[in-house]
C-alpha cells in the first residue's frame, strides 16, 4: 500500500469516521422509512436498502465520502412499475436485472460518461437539494408530518405541494412539543457550528441534538397534551418480536415472471435512471469533499450493481448514491468510506435490536439536522460564485434548480441538462474557435485555434469566418490541441486550403494536424527573421514589432511558434533584425518579455546595461556587419548592478574591498554619473518605497546614458543613425508586471 493509501485509512481517522457514520445513520433512517412510504413499498425495504447500501456498496465502492441508498429520485418510477408489474415481487426481479445491467455499465467504463456533466448541472443539483431540505423540513420541524420523510417531489402524496404544505402551518396545524423539539435543535446546531472547541470535538452536534430530543420527548410526555409527541411524529421503525419474525419481513423476487417483457424494460429503465442519478451525486459529493478526490464513476456503478442485485434479492428497493446522505457525511467530516460501511451497519442493528428505542426519536429533531445541512449546500456564497461566472454558467445553474424545486429530483436533472447541452450548442455555434490576428514580421496573420473536440456543430461557424476573410489575409489554421475534428470540418478545411481560398486571394498554412487527416503541416507566411523582411522593413516597422511583442508578453496573449521549425530554418543562416543591450539579470530574457522567435535579435547582455568596448563591438558588428536596423536598450526595475551601486556610493565603499570582486569597478564607473549623490547620501533616511523608486529613476537615466554613449562612442552607429538607417533606443522593463515603458520614441542623437 502506498503513502497515499496508508494516509487515506489512517487509524486517527477512524473517530470522526464513527461520528460521521453516527450522523448520517440518524438522517438516513427516517429517509429509508419515509422513501419506502411515498413509493408504495413496504417500509421494511427501505431500510434494507439503506443497509445493503451503506454495507454492501460502501465496501465495493471507490468514493471515500458517497454514501447509497433507497434515493427520493426513484420514487416516481418505483410506484409505476410497481403498479405495471402488478406486484412487489415482480418489481424485485426487474431490480435485480437492473443491477446486473448496472454492473455490464461498469465493466465497459460507461462511468466515464460523468467527465461530460456540467458543473453548472452539479452546482445546481447541490443548491437545489440544499433548497429543498429547507423548504421539506419547515413542517417536520414544527411538527407536521403529514408528508413522509425523504419524499422530495414538488407535487407530495398528501395532496398539497412544497408550498402549500408550508402554508398548513399558518392555519394553526403545528404540534407545541415537536416544535418546541424542532427550534431548540436548529439553535444548537448552529451554536455548535460556531463554537470553535465544540465543532471541532469528537461528539458530533446531531448527536447532541437527537439526544436532547429523545430527552424532551420523555419529559413533555409527563405533561399531556399538547406537548406529549405522539407516535406520527417520531421515528417508525417495524419492531419485530423475534428472528423469525425479522425473517418473515425478507421478499424475494418472483421468478416465475422472467419471460414477462415489462420486467426488462423496468430492469432498463432502472439501470440507466439509478446510474444517471448515481454518477451526478457522486460528481456532486466529490465537489464537496474536503480533499478534493475524484472517485471512479466506472467502479461506483459496478459497486452499485452489486447492491442493487443483493437489494431485489432480499426484498429491498433499488439503490443509488444519495446526495443528501453524501453531504451530511462530508459536513460531518467523514475522512474515509468506513463512515458509509459503519452507518449501514448501524441501520442493521437498530432494525435487529434497538428498534423500541430508537422509536423514541422525534422526526422534528432529525428535520432540524437536514434542514441546517440545506442552509450550508444552498449558502449565499455558491449563489454569488456563480453569477460572477457569467451567464452562461449561471442560468443553467437556476433552471437546474428552479426545475428540481418545482418537479422532481430526476426530472429537474434532466432539465439541468437539456438546458446546458442548448447553451453548449449555442456557445460552440457561436464561437466554436479562437480567433486571434497575430502580428508576424512579414505582416498581420489570422490565427484560427481550433478546439479540442470540432464537430460537425461546428462547421457553420467555421464557414462564416472563411467566407469573411478578406482578400490577402493570410491564415494559420491550428490544430496543435485539437484531439478530434469531424470529417465534415476536414473536407471543409482541405477545399477552403487548396481551392477557395487560393481563388479569394488567402493564403492558408496549417499547423498541428495529426498524421490520420492528411493535411501536412505547412507555413506560407515568415515565422521568423528572414533576410527579405529585415532588408524590406525601416527601424521604426521593427520597433513596432518590439512594442507589440512585449504588449502581447505582458497581456498573456504571446504568439505561438514552431521553434522546432525556426531552429531548422535559421540552421544555415542568421538575419536578425535588431541588438538588444540587456542586463544580465535572470528576469528579463529578451527574446520572451518581447515574444520573439528564434534568429529575430542579436541579444548582448552585461551587469547594468552599460557600455563597454567589448559590448560595443558586439554592437557594432550587429549593425555594420550583420545589417540590423535597431539598438535596443533594454534596463529594468529593481535592477541589482544599480542597487548595489547606489548602496556603495551612499557608504562611501570601494567594490573591490567590498565584494571582493576586483572587476566591477568598471559597471560602477559607468552606472555613477546617473545616481545624484546629494540624494544619495540620504538614501538611508528613505522609506522601502522611496528607495525603490530612487533606484528605478537610477536605472531609467542609466539606460538613456547608454543609449547615448553608444552614439556617443561609435561613430559607425552614429552616421547611420544621422541618415535615418538605424534607430538607437531605450526601454525600462518593470519586473512586477512584465510592461517595458519606452524611453525615447525619437533616436538619440
């Protein structure tokens, strides 16, 4: 077992794994009991289910912090093919096929479908489960229980919707001691929440709260009406006298309908509902779970076959990954999948042995635990986070919601993803590629990045931009990140190239197509410094081309290049179009803060920036020998040779005893005439930020100096800068934010 295993099942877990299973055994019972009720089943199967869920599935499982169950989203369909089938036992067979369906999912990887979800879809679930929960337990809290437990459909058994339900309430239909139960329990979560030593303590706040609510029930039962909680109002659990009439609660599936068509297609429906719900709750939980792990959709389907076969076995209801139960068990701090396993067992035992007792829990006191685990899964703050996402996260997001509120868990889901599929299929027509104008030293180029999926969706659009391409575009079409593209879109792409676009007067080079498509690569515009772009453009063409370059380094938007393509082509032969007098510092690397190729400058880097007579001939034999047409100095912010330089003369030091360098002197030499040593003098008197500034204005006068020095000192340079042929300039790069601030938009003279 690796580090990572070891960690996960480490035994300082196992207490918060315990409590958490603890908790989610309290929420799960009244919901197994309440699922079992609003879908027509015995109430025994509910628990049954809730059982082989947390045991059966918690150990097959992969998820950590999921936890399976009878779900709320299967309600519907349980009560219609319990109806068509015409019996409980004949459903239990189609449950157990489901199951076996689910397990085939699993083995051919089906769960890889989830990586397709929208988080928008997920986020929504998540708030409108939070939604709910509210809004389901305000009558439960004040004690009106007319409506089962764990039922989460708009439109209730009892007749009355999630509004109006709440509504009764208002009509006087609220019971003194469950209320009295349900509103003590929601302070003391809450206190408990906040209390630092108390939420981080072994004892688990629900506890507390059942406890305290088995307490009153005992107590107001000594005072009569109205305060006596009557059995409606607590849990339900079937008692059973003894084992054998334990056993006598066990269905078993009726084998005698397996030609009976209906049951396959239940089986089906079954399968793919119970999968759909399971793989979007377990996206959902993964979202939830403090480390942050991703469990594997494919494993979780085979784990929930298994459960589900076991399940219609034994005479229990289908089985799914429950997002109500998953958050309780992530908010209660489950570290590991032993508190799934330690909550069915805890189910098994109260069905087994406690059952009297743990009849004794008001539903008013558990409904205070869903309801403040409603208030944390619907909080402000996702509500916030996905509208500063934009409306195209945003509104799939509410309708998924508004949808589940208002219709059911599976209907509203499968809203949530109707809606996003449209705003995906908008988003693709619309803008499928990006679509970048890049300037290039032999011109403006269109650069098309096509996406890592296109479709046949995407033709549409991609034709609209071709036809739009004016005539001498020149057009880079990229498919470096591209993992499919449709044949449609390649036939499309390969007529525009070799036929329309040639007739329209665009040029098309391609880059990046996998060797399967058969379009080579191929580039028809210069990439890089060529001998015919440096001969055709002036100074003030490439100084452009250095503005614009550092514009799109600082801007993220730097171009992309072939460099293994520049490599080969400048193998032979070198044409830079400028020099670049930089600082030898590690931050400023020339070519990428001016997002520029392979053989496109001479780069001279020294201390400071300054001129030398060795980095002057280097100067000097870019411009008379080689023929570029600019000098570029290049200084920069917080530049170290003009710190130290600064720190010597304000101490009146000498470089050499100071550093023990002996060759520094002559960086120092040229730096001192640009630092005004009256102000220097007081530089230990300076706050940080004026000192950094004192320095940054020594490093500007610097990098003017040296350009003038080299004017200054060359007469070659200086004769071609006086007939226009060359341009000497100067730029100041800030190290903070990647921007250079050009010092002279004239040449200095």
């Amino acid at each position: 077992m690796d580090d990572e295993s070891i960690s996960k099942y480490s035994l300082s877990y196992l207490p918060r794994d315990l409590t958490s299973g603890l908790v989610v055994f309290l929420v799960a019972l009244p919901l197994c009991l309440g699922i079992a009720l609003a879908s027509g089943a015995p109430l025994f199967s509910g628990l049954l289910a809730g059982i082989i869920g947390g045991i059966v599935v918690g150990s097959i499982s992969g998820s950590q912090t999921s936890v399976s169950g009878p779900a709320a989203g299967l309600t519907a369909i349980v009560i219609a093919q319990i109806a068509t089938l015409g019996s409980f036992e004949a459903f239990l067979l189609a449950v157990m096929l489901g199951g076996f369906i689910q397990i085939g999912l699993g083995i051919v990887r089906a769960g890889s479908l989830s990586a397709f979800f929208p988080s928008s879809v997920i986020k929504g679930l998540l708030a409108a489960i939070g939604v709910i929960l509210i809004l389901k337990q305000i009558p439960h809290v004040f004690g009106h229980d007319t409506d089962p437990e764990g039922e989460m459909s708009f439109t209730q058994p009892d007749e009355q919707n999630t509004f109006s339900e709440i509504f009764t309430l208002f009509a006087g239909d609220i019971h003194f001691g469950a209320a009295v139960v349900g509103l003590l329990s929601i302070l003391l979560l809450v206190f408990w929440g906040r209390i630092k030593f108390l939420k981080n303590s072994v004892v688990p706040g629900p506890l507390v709260v059942v406890l305290m609510g088995v307490g009153l029930h005992v107590l107001f039962q000594q005072f009569g009406k109205p305060w006596a909680i009557g059995t409606s109002h607590l849990v339900q659990i079937p008692v059973a006298k003894s084992a054998s009439d334990l056993a006598s609660y066990l269905r078993f599936p009726d084998f005698s309908q397996w030609a009976n068509p209906a049951i396959y297609f239940a089986a089906v429906t079954i399968a793919i509902v119970a999968s759909l719900e399971t793989l979007l709750n377990l996206e959902a939980v993964d979202k939830l779970d403090h480390e942050k792990r991703d469990s594997p959709p494919s494993r979780e389907l085979v784990a929930q076959g298994v459960g589900n076969v076991i399940s219609g076995l034994v005479g229990g209801l289908p089985v799914t990954s429950v997002i109500v139960r998953g958050s309780v068990n992530v908010l209660a701090g489950a570290k590991t999948k032993r508190s799934t396993i330690f909550h069915g067992i805890l189910l098994l035992t109260s069905v087994a042995i406690l059952p009297v007792y743990l009849n004794m829990i008001p539903l008013a006191a558990l409904a205070a635990i869903l309801l403040v685990t409603g208030f944390k899964l619907a909080s402000p703050e996702l509500f916030r986070q996905m509208w500063q996402e934009g409306r195209y996260q945003f509104l799939p997001f509410l309708i998924t919601l508004l949808s589940i509120v208002f219709t059911d868990l599976l209907t509203g889901i499968l809203i949530g993803l109707g809606v996003s599929v449209l705003f995906i299929l908008n988003s693709s027509l619309r803008q499928p590629i990006r679509r970048v104008v890049e300037t290039h030293l032999g011109g403006d180029i269109l650069h098309i990045e096509l996406a890592n999926q296109v479709s046949f969706l995407n033709r549409a659009a991609l034709d609209r931009l071709f036809n739009a391409a004016k005539r001498g575009t020149h057009m880079l079409i990229d498919a470096t990140d591209t993992d499919y593209i449709d044949p449609d879109i390649l036939s499309l792409i390969r007529d525009y190239k070799s036929k329309i676009g040639p007739t329209r007067g665009v040029s098309v080079s391609l880059r990046g197509f996998r060797t399967r498509y058969q379009l080579h690569d191929e580039i028809l515009f210069a990439d890089y410094s060529t001998r015919e772009l440096k001969d055709r453009a002036t100074p003030e063409q490439i100084l452009e081309i250095l503005r614009e370059g550092n514009r799109r380094f600082h801007t993220g938007n730097r171009l992309s290049r072939d460099l293994g393509s520049q490599v080969y082509a400048t193998a032979t032969e070198q044409n830079p179009m400028a020099v670049v007098l930089s600082c030898i510092d590690s931050r400023v690397p020339a070519e990428l803060v001016l997002d520029l190729g392979i053989g496109d400058i001479f780069s001279v880097r020294v201390a400071g920036n300054v001129i030398g007579n060795k980095s002057l001939g280097s100067i000097e034999y870019g411009v008379v020998v080689a023929g570029v047409k600019l000098v570029f100095v290049l200084g920069h912010t917080h530049c170290g040779a003009v710190i130290s330089t600064v720190e010597l003369l304000a101490g009146s030091k000498n470089s050499t005893h100071t550093t023990d360098c002996p060759h520094l002197d002559s960086i120092v030499e040229e730096l001192e005439p640009c630092v005004d040593h009256q102000l220097c003098q007081g530089l230990h008197r300076m706050n940080s930020a004026d000192q950094e500034t004192f320095m940054d204005d020594v490093a500007r006068k610097n990098v003017i100096r040296s350009v003038q020095e080299i004017l200054a000192r060359s007469e070659v340079i200086r004769n071609l800068s006086d007939a226009g042929k060359v341009l000497v300039v100067g730029a100041l790069y800030d190290v903070k934010s990647g921007k250079m601030e050009f010092l002279m938009d004239e040449p200095a003279k």
